[in-house]
C-alpha cells in the first residue's frame, strides 16, 4: 500500500484551466435521460427480499424487485456540519485484527438497484459508536458467521473479506459513529432449474444483504492507503468504478460536496466515470444528480451502460468506451496534476490500460514512461477485486 502525495496548487490550477477550457466539449455528455428508468423504481421505503426469486418479467435478468433511494435519508438541504475534530485524526491501519475483531452492529439494510438491475446491491449502515474510525477510501473486514472445512480436512472460521467504505469518516449520519457498505449479494443462476442455486452462492454477501437491523458482525481493520485522497483539496479527481466499485467514490463525492469540512474545502473538479448494464443499476444516482445540480461546475457524471448503450464501433458500451470518448480532456487533466482513481472488479483494468495505451500512441507518447510517471507522482490509484 502507497500513501498518495499531494500535488502542488499551481499544478492543480492548471488543470483547472484545462477543463474550463474544454467545458462547452464535456457538455455533450449524456447527461440527458441519465436518470431514464430510474425514477419509476425511486421508493422511500425499505424493500424486503422476496421469498421466491424470479426474473423481471421480459428479461433475462433483475429480480422485478423495487428499490430505497439514499438522498432523502443521507443528505441535508446545505452542507451538513460535521465533527471536526476527526480530521486530525491519524491514519488508523489494522486497529482490529482477525483473532480480535471488532463488533459492529448493523444499523439498516436497503436494496438500492431498480427492478432491472442486474442483481441486488444493498447499502448497508454499521453502527461502531466512534471505535473503529477511519479515512476515506479505506476498507473495512468482514468475518461472516460459521465455519468452513479448509484443504487439510480442519474445521476453521471464515476468512475476512474485504470491503471498499462507502461513507466519509463522518457517516451517512454526519456524527462518526457509523460506517457504510455497498454490497452486491453474490448468487449463481442454475439455467437448468431457473432458479438460484444456493449452494453456490457467496457466503459473506449474502450474510449482510440478509443481516436484519440489530445484527452483529464481526470487523477488521481499517485497511489501505492506497486509495487515499490527496491532500491539497483543490487537485482535481478523476473517479472510474464498476459496480459496487463506486464505494469509495461516494466517500469522495460527499466529502466534496455533502459535508461542511471547512478545514478541507475542495476546490477542485471531480469526475466520474461509472459502468453498469443499465440505468436500473446505476448506484447512488439519486444523491449524484443532487450534488451535479449543486455544484454543476465541479461535479460531473458519464455512465457507460454496457446493455443500452453502444461505443464508437457499434459494440457494448463499457467504461473504457466511456473514458475513450474524452481521452483529450483526460489527459491533459492528468497531465495538470489530477489524480484518477479506478475500483471495480479486476476484470475492468486490461481494457482500460488497453485503451490508454492505445491513447499514448495515438498521441506519440511513450505510454510505459508516462503510467510509471504517474505512480511515482502519487497520481494513479488502483483498488480491484
């Protein structure tokens, strides 16, 4: 793990200058119908998982299952005050370990994909009461209940798995005594029985999107540094996520625009680039549209939705397509000082250095000389699984 480095402000006014400079290209964007076949799935209401599992009626995918919004619950009409005494807070790595974990207790649990999606999401909320603090972009360990039979024929407990936070230090109640996780529960489909098959399904994913308000579970952590913000506020963020990758993106996002942290008031521009299969996917648009409409010069959103849109050649829109499209704005951030943060499944990455890579020639860049460039700036940060 790498602690980022700050960049200099001189550099991050410059790439400043490069976006204003190109603001009337990246208002092509699709920013219109980014919400199409969204809003009719928007609910206020938990959603509890159905007995029976069936496919959206036409499709070959989704649950038909309603979905919660967040930006009602988790958003206040201005910036919301803070405690900010957590930001002199030191680092905190591995404050709790596997052989003495910290036990946290389940808050809420809330389905956040429409009908649609292509699989269940939940946000998850853990109360730990200000005991197991940390920085945005850190992970949190999960110790699911039970035990497993290891290769040597022993009975042991389950390994951690790690998940990515979904909130800032502060929480989604603003008090720092909670922590936030985006989970996509884990399930193989049996074509044969059409039906789920529930030997196969993921072990610890499918305990917290079934963890039930009041439910213990077992943490680790605080991990990483890897995927840290930098520490000027006014250095531009170039976000790219897949799925339930967009975690530590909503820590960003809300930092930047959710909370009053007026010690670290960001100044800089960010931009997300988020893949899904289609708009009934989509993660937190609801909270992200409010804060585009908030502070539309800073904030901006490109979705790539693999299965209603197409690229340049006529294929499936993937992220990498999406990034591609504004390959020029991209790089001359990048070059002003930017730092780009991808998380995702780690499947999303030979695409993407395919495709800058391609970029680089494009452009008679040497791209091996200008990616270690970056790592050695503190400027590239990888978090895949």
């Amino acid at each position: 793990w790498r602690r980022c480095t700050a960049i200099p402000h001189t550099h991050a006014t410059m790439a400043s200058q490069v976006f204003a400079i190109n603001a009337p290209v990246l208002a092509k964007s699709a920013f219109k119908g980014s919400s199409a076949g969204f809003k009719a799935g928007r609910s206020n209401v938990t959603v509890g998982r159905v007995a029976v599992i069936t496919k959206a009626n036409g499709t070959d995918y989704g649950l038909g299952v309603a979905m919660s919004g967040t930006k009602e619950k988790s958003m206040k009409a201005g910036r919301a005050p803070v405690p900010l005494e957590l930001e002199a807070m030191p680092l905190p790595l591995n404050t709790f370990k596997n052989k003495a974990p910290f036990v946290g207790t389940v808050k809420s649990v809330e389905r956040i994909v429409g009908p649609n999606a292509t699989g269940e999401t939940c946000h998850i909320i853990i109360e730990h009461g200000g005991k197991m603090p940390f920085w945005e972009g850190q992970s949190y360990g999960v110790i699911p209940p039970g035990t497993k039979v290891n290769s040597k024929g022993k009975e042991v407990p389950h390994g951690v798995r790690l998940y990515s936070i979904a909130s800032t230090r502060y929480g989604d109640e603003f008090d720092g005594n909670t922590a936030t996780l985006c989970v996509r529960r884990a399930t193989f489909w049996d074509t044969e029985t059409n039906a789920e098959d529930p030997v196969r399904k993921g072990i610890c994913s499918n305990f917290l999107c079934d963890a039930a308000p009041g439910a213990e579970i077992n943490l680790t952590g605080p991990t990483g540094q890897v995927m840290l913000l930098p520490k000027d506020p006014a250095t531009p963020v170039i976000m790219v996520a897949t799925g339930t990758g967009i975690a530590p993106m909503r820590a960003y996002y809300r930092r930047f625009f959710v909370e009053d942290v007026k010690s670290w008031e960001f100044k800089g521009l960010a931009w997300l680039f988020m893949g899904v299969a289609n708009s009934d996917a989509k993660l937190y648009d609801d909270e992200i549209q409010e804060c585009i409409a908030r502070f539309p010069g800073q904030f901006r959103v490109d979705y790539a939705l693999s299965r209603e849109q197409n690229n340049r050649a006529g294929g499936k829109m993937y992220i990498q397509d999406k990034v591609e499209e504004y390959k020029d704005q991209v790089f001359q951030l990048l070059d002003g000082g930017a730092h780009m943060y991808f998380c995702g499944l780690k499947g999303m990455m030979p695409g993407i250095l395919s495709m800058l890579e391609g970029v680089c020639a494009e452009k008679g860049v040497n791209y091996a000389e200008w990616l270690e460039n970056l790592k050695e700036k503190g400027q590239w940060h990888v978090e895949v699984y």
